[in-house]
C-alpha cells in the first residue's frame, strides 16, 4: 500500500467522519437529553439532503448559492423537527420506550414518503460550486477541496456545540435536564420548551450534513434508515449522550468504512458491523458511555 | 384491564373458533384462485406475526431484524430446491433450525446491550444479512431466486392453502401452549419488571436467548412457505420494510392478545391489496396507521374488542350502581 493510497483513504475516511459526526452528534443529543431513540434521524438527515438540493436549484443564478442553501436548508430542517416535536413527541414522553420507537417507526414511513411525493424517485446530484472544487496538494498528495471544507465545517461546528453545551447558560440547562429531568422541572425549568429547542438543534445537525453530502453523493429516496442505522452504529461505539463519544465513533466508523474498502469492497458494512460488535461484547455502553438505568 | 379481556377473549374460545371459520370455510367461498391466494397470505402473514409478537408483545422488546429469520427461511427454501435440488421436506427441517440458530445469535446480542438498544442492533444485524444477499449473485444477488420447483402438487392454490393452513395450525398450537406455558409466564414477568425478576432469580439472558430463537424458529417456517407461495426468494424479503409490515400487523391487530396479530393479519392483507393497487404511497398510509395506532390505540383491535366486550359486561353492573346511589 503505498503512501499516496494511504493518505488518500486518511483524508477520505476524516471527511466521511466529519459528516457522520454531525449526523449522530444530533442522534446523541437527543438521546442524552429527550431519552429517546430517534428512529427518524436518518429522515431529517435526506431531507436536509434534498432542501440544500432544491434551494440551490432554485436560486441557481444568485453566486453564493450553495452557501446560501447551508445556511437555509439545515434551518428549515430544525424549525420542521421543532414543529414535529411539538404536535408528536410531546406525547410519548411519559410513555414505554416501546411506544416511542414505534412511534419514530411511523414518522420514519410518513417522512420517507413525504420525500418521494415532494422531489418524485429521481436520483439529484449537484456539482460543487466553483470555489469548493479542485484540489489542493498536501503532504504530495492531490486533496479535493470539498474534503477540506467538510472537515472544517464540521470541526467547527462541533467546537461551536461544545463551548454551548459547557459555556452557555442554554447548555447548562439542557445538561441539567439530561441529569435529571424531574428536578430541573421543579427549579423552574420550562423543560418541554428547551427539549424542543435541543430537538431543534438536532435536526439543524442532520440536515447540515445531508446538506454538505449534497456536495460529493448522489441523493435518492431510500436511504433514511441506513443513516439512521450509522447513526445508532457511531454513538453506539462511542458511547450514548456523549458529544465526544459521537466523534470518536464517528471517526472510527468513517476510517474503518473507508479503510474497509480496500480489502472488502462489495461489503465495507461489514467491518462496521465487526467494530459494532467487538464494542458491544467487550463495552456495552460504548466507549465513552455510562451506564444507563432502564 | 381491556387487554386482558382481550387476551382472554382472543386467546381462548374466540380465537380458536375465528381460526377455524377462516381456515376451513372461507376458501369454499371464494371462487378465484387470486383471492385463495390472498388467504394463503393471511394464513403466511399471521404466522409470522404471531411470532413477532412473542418478543414483541409477551417478551417486551423491539425486534426490527426479524425479516432475516424470515428472508432466510424464504432463501433456503430456493438454495435447497433449485440450486442442490434437496427434497421438500429437507427445508422444513433445516431452515426453521438455521432461523433459529440465527435468532439465538440475535438474541445473545439483544442480551447484552441495554434494552434500548434492541430494535437498532437487531436492525443492523438484519441490514447486514440483506446486504449479502443483495451483493452477491451467487445466491441471488439483486433479483433473487426464482422458478422455485416446489412440486406439482402444490401448484393449485386451494391444496398449497390447506397445506398451509395444517402447518400454520401445528405451529399456533406449538406458540401458544409456549405462551402458557411457565416459560411464556416468565417471559411476561420479566417484560414487565426485569429487575423484579433478577430479584426472584431469573436470568433474563437466557430467556432473550430463548424467545429469539423460538420466534425465529416460527418466523422462518412463515418465510419457507411464502417462498413456496410465489415460488422465489428477494432481497426485499430481508429488508427492514419487512420487519414493520410485521410490526405493523401485531401492532393493528393486538400486541398484548394471542390471535391478535392473525387478526392484524388478516386486516393488513386485504388493506394492502386494497391501497397497492390505489396508490403508490402505501408506506405513508402504513406510517400515519402505526402513528395513530402508538398514540390512541396501542393494543390494536384486540384491546378495542376487549374494550367494548368490558363495557357490555359490565353496563348491568353500572346500572346497579347508579341506581344504589341515587337511592
């Protein structure tokens, strides 16, 4: 193997990583602070893919357009999330854990089908706009710009999140809500308007990373639960509720996925799933997990 | 206190006697053999959520991965006949054992991981087992298995449904003296308080173990015969879509009831036959049914049944009362 290949692969399993990491650190946000398993993660996740789509073919003239489509299309997926909070969420709160995967189940098909009914069954790709394409030489090696800019982006994000939930008084309100819930209502708390908010922030996550994957994938309808699966798969491995764990995970999956390409091309799932479970036999909680009471 | 009823009410006489009405002489009616066909589904469908709502509704878990046990099912059935050329019933020994080996695995992860975590790893695991059927051509690849020889004799679609119907009535007799069983008991208790029953000294492992493999084992049986049925076996058999038409099924019917789900069955059959032909968004009829099922109606028809069956019961008791106090 030699050094360009290696490289190579490095770079492309960090950029992958970088999405991933946007799309489960949300899955963890919502785990650690709402306890539930969002089923329909994967959903927010293409719809932020097929806005960021869409908003750039409809304003295909303005210059600037895709970033223009960053910064709306993830907010139209977290006012969306918000709202399907308030009328749908809300009320499975109290209710077995049981009820409220069905009910992400159900949303998971209604979504799905929303997809198809909006943007049809078509394959979109989008070609990436002028200043994020070619590539630059690092290390002796050709990069693709875009995978750059994917890194940072989500290395910014993920700073801008962390210095939230540790600095703000916003990110001490949802951590007090994720030790407990019960006793952050009785100080005062309005808790359900703060759930909806971190649901918000959430979705805004996966509908950022559907949108910067517009860039270097194809979108089609299809494909919601497979995101939703990485999603369990990363913050499984890198431990429930954690930001940080959400990372690693995600850098483990998206190095072993583009690592396993070389040797297993048809199956690169397959490492994955191998990661997936020596980590659960050997630390059920994931890496940087803690234990959770049922 | 509707579910009991319902479990009462579906899971003894009532149940038995609508299983017979529909296996026996529903067929005679119907003259096209399109329509037996459709029977057979219900009968297939109905066993396969039966065993679904083992670890659904009497074990307590989410299973999402439960296409696998009957994709596979399905799978051996078209190796074995047309790629080895094995005899019938050489498939309805291995494959329910295959199943239920794979359940087991399954059901060990299920063990380990927290209870949360049960409908997502056996999701993945499922995806996993789609994944190599869908990738590699050497058992089927994209299109599957098809022209399945399964037998001349079972090519007219009224003798291959009772033949169903007499499999499907052996495993339901199997499934439910498992349910009332001591073993099905426990399996309750620990759905209900598993650290209750940790306390009274049950391993709740083991009995993950086990009821995965049995609802496997069942499921697997359903996948064999709905390959014989249409005579091939897909990657869309795997696939997750298949697990929620299950889920689906037991949760329309009645997750907390015995014949629940075969009324589920029954239901989801003729609707679907109904909507696929309407429309080509069945998924998102299928999602706003499951959505308004979780939020009004979470024991399916079985617990309105037994909803109404209390309050007829019932509304002599009420009239007694009222008038006691108004006097």
């Amino acid at each position: 193997m030699s050094w360009g290949v290696l490289l190579n692969q490095t770079f492309a399993g960090i950029s992958e990583a970088a999405i991933l990491f946007l799309l489960a650190g949300g899955f963890t946000l919502i785990f650690g602070t709402l306890h539930v398993l969002n089923f329909a993660h994967g959903s927010f996740y293409v719809l932020g893919s097929y806005t960021a789509y869409t908003v750039v073919a409809l304003i295909s003239r303005i210059t600037g357009n895709f970033v223009i489509a960053l910064v709306v299309a993830p907010i139209v997926i977290a006012l969306f999330g918000a709202l399907i909070e308030m009328t749908l969420f809300r009320y499975i709160y109290r209710r077995e854990f049981l009820y409220q995967f069905l009910l992400t189940f159900g949303l998971v098909l209604v979504l799905g089908d929303l997809v198809r009914l909006i943007w049809g069954t078509t394959q979109y790709s989008m070609a990436r706009p002028g200043f994020l394409s070619g590539r630059i030489s690092i290390l002796g090696q050709p990069v693709p710009v875009y995978i750059l800019f994917s890194i940072g982006m989500a290395g910014l994000v993920g700073i801008v999140l962390w210095l939230v939930l540790i600095k703000s008084r916003f990110g001490k309100l949802v951590r007090a809500i994720q030790q407990d819930r019960e006793m952050a209502s009785c100080l005062a708390i309005h808790v359900p308007s703060i759930c909806t908010g971190v649901f918000a922030i959430s979705c805004w996550l996966a509908g950022l990373g559907g949108a910067i994957a517009v860039g270097s994938q194809t979108i089609m309808p299809g494909l919601e639960v497979e995101y939703s699966i990485l999603s369990f798969i990363i913050v499984a491995v890198g431990g429930m509720g954690s930001l940080g764990g959400a990372a690693i995970g995600a850098l483990v999956i998206g190095l072993t996925d583009s690592f396993g390409v070389l040797f297993l091309p048809r199956l690169t799932l397959f490492f994955i799933y191998v990661v997936l479970a020596v980590v659960l036999l050997t630390r059920p909680y994931g890496l940087l997990g803690r234990q959770i009471i049922e | 206190m509707s579910r009991r009823v319902a479990d009462e009410v579906f899971g003894e006489w009532g149940g038995w006697i609508l299983g017979v009405l529909i296996a026996v002489v529903l067929p005679l009616l119907l003259r096209a053999p399109a329509r037996v066909n459709l029977l057979t589904e219900v009968m297939i469908l109905g066993l396969f959520a039966t065993a679904y709502n083992l670890v659904l509704g009497y074990g307590g878990l989410v299973s999402f991965g439960h296409a696998a046990f009957f994709g596979l099912g399905a799978y051996i059935t078209a190796i074995f006949l047309v790629k080895f050329s094995l005899p019938l019933w050489a498939v309805f020994i291995v494959a329910p054992i295959v199943g239920g080996l794979v359940g087991a695995i399954f059901g060990f992860f299920a063990a380990r991981a927290a209870h949360l975590f049960v409908g997502f790893l056996t999701l993945a695991f499922a995806q996993m087992i789609w994944a190599v059927f869908y990738s590699f051509p050497l058992i089927g690849g994209v299109d599957g298995i098809w022209s399945v020889p399964i037998g001349e004799a079972f090519y007219s679609p009224i003798t291959f449904y009772y033949f169903t119907v007499g499999i499907a009535a052996v495993c339901f007799l199997l499934l439910h003296f498992i349910v009332r069983s001591p073993f099905g008991l426990v399996l309750q208790s620990i759905r209900d308080n598993r650290m209750r029953s940790e306390f009274v000294g049950l391993n709740y492992k083991r009995y993950r173990i086990a009821v995965f493999a049995i609802s496997a084992f069942f499921s697997s049986i359903a996948g064999v015969l709905y390959c014989m049925l249409n005579r091939g076996a897909y990657p869309e058999l795997l696939y997750w879509a298949t697990t929620g038409n299950a889920l689906l099924t037991t949760l329309l019917g009645g997750m907390y009831s015995f014949f629940g789900p075969l009324l589920g069955a029954g239901i989801m059959v003729v609707l679907g036959d109904f909507f696929i032909r309407k429309t080509m968004y069945w998924p998102l009829v299928m999602g706003i049914m499951v959505i308004l099922l979780v939020l009004l109606l979470p024991g399916g028809i079985a617990e309105w049944v037994g909803k109404i069956w209390t309050y007829w019961t019932t509304a002599s008791y009420k009239r007694l009362r009222r008038s006691n106090d108004v006097a």
